[in-house]
C-alpha cells in the first residue's frame, strides 16, 4: 500500500511527504518532480509555454507510472485530484490523505511568492486562493482521511498520520 497526499498549494504535500517517507523507509514520490525532471523545465513554465491542459495530460501520464508502485510515498499537485481517473488509479493501492489548510493559512505560507504558481492572480492573491478552495474542497474531502493542518508543524503532522494509519515504523 502506498501513501498519496493531496490538498491546495502550500498545504505541505512535500515537506510533510519527504519526512513521511523517511521514517517509514519507503521511497518519495512527487509528482511535480517527475514531471519537471520529464520535461526539463519549471511546473510555471510549462503552464506558461503549453498551457495548462498540456500540463495536466504529462501529469497524469506521471500519475498513471507511479500509482503502479507499492511502500512509496506520492506527494501529488494540487490539481491532480480533479481529474477523477487520477485519483481512482492512485486509491487502487494507496491511502489517500487530504492535509486541508485554509486560504489564510496558504497565504501564510506561500509568503508571497506566487511567481512559480501561474494558477495564482499575483494582483488577488487571497480571492483566487479562495476561489480555487472552494471549487476543490468538495473533491480533495474524498480522501480516506483529512488532516487539519492550520498552525501544525510539519513534524506533528507527521505524527498525526502515522498514528493514524498504523503502519509499522522500522
Ligand atoms: C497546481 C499545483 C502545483 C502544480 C501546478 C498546478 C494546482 O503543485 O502542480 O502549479 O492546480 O493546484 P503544488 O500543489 O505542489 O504546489
């Protein structure tokens, strides 16, 4: 069985993945990663070059390879549970974790740097994140569990899942 995390930009996916996986022994899987050492170039770039559907096809070619794995670790972009086979190829053998954070909460942390995330309107910032969250909740709140995250470290969301999941720690 594998682990997926999923949930809004800045929500941690990555950090919370790579801690995650190194206390289980499991190997880390991230999906903007495999996409950008595909293509050679940034996420940001590629949307702005080819547009975001083009993205999102590599993504889920990217999604398709990796839900084949078993003991991994997926941190996956945030947009990859809105197309429906993604997340039903990633569940086939995987536990699906939302790390939900609020729209203040993302703004907090993505510290005002929105130059890589094309999805985010620099001149509205807030009211896209807003947007985007409320379009998405309704799906990323599928998974098989949610973590609230606002105000964790990433070290206690760590822990938060492993107890949750009880899986055994080497
Ligand atoms: C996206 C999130 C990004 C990246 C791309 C699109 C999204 O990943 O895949 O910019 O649609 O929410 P992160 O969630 O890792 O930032």
């Amino acid at each position: 069985m594998n682990l997926v995390l999923i949930g809004f930009m800045c929500s941690g996916k990555s950090s919370v993945g790579r801690q995650l996986s190194k206390k289980l022994g499991w190997n880390f899987f991230d999906t903007d990663e495999m996409v950008t050492k595909q293509v050679g170039s940034s996420v940001g770039d590629i949307i702005r070059a080819q547009g975001e559907s083009a993205f999102r096809q590599i993504e889920k070619k990217a999604v398709q390879l990796v839900a084949l794995s078993d003991s991994v670790v997926i941190s996956t972009g945030g947009g990859v549970p809105l197309d429906p086979e993604n997340m039903k190829e990633l569940s086939r053998n995987g536990k699906v974790i939302w790390l939900k954070a609020s729209a203040m909460e993302i703004l907090k942390r993505a510290g005002g740097s929105f130059q890589s995330r094309p999805l985010i309107d620099p001149a509205d910032p807030r009211g896209s994140i807003e947007r985007r969250l409320k379009e998405r909740e309704p799906i990323y709140s599928k998974a098989d569990l949610t973590i609230d995250t606002d105000g964790l470290e990433i070290t206690t969301i760590v822990d938060q899942i492993l107890k949750k999941v009880s899986l055994p720690i080497p």
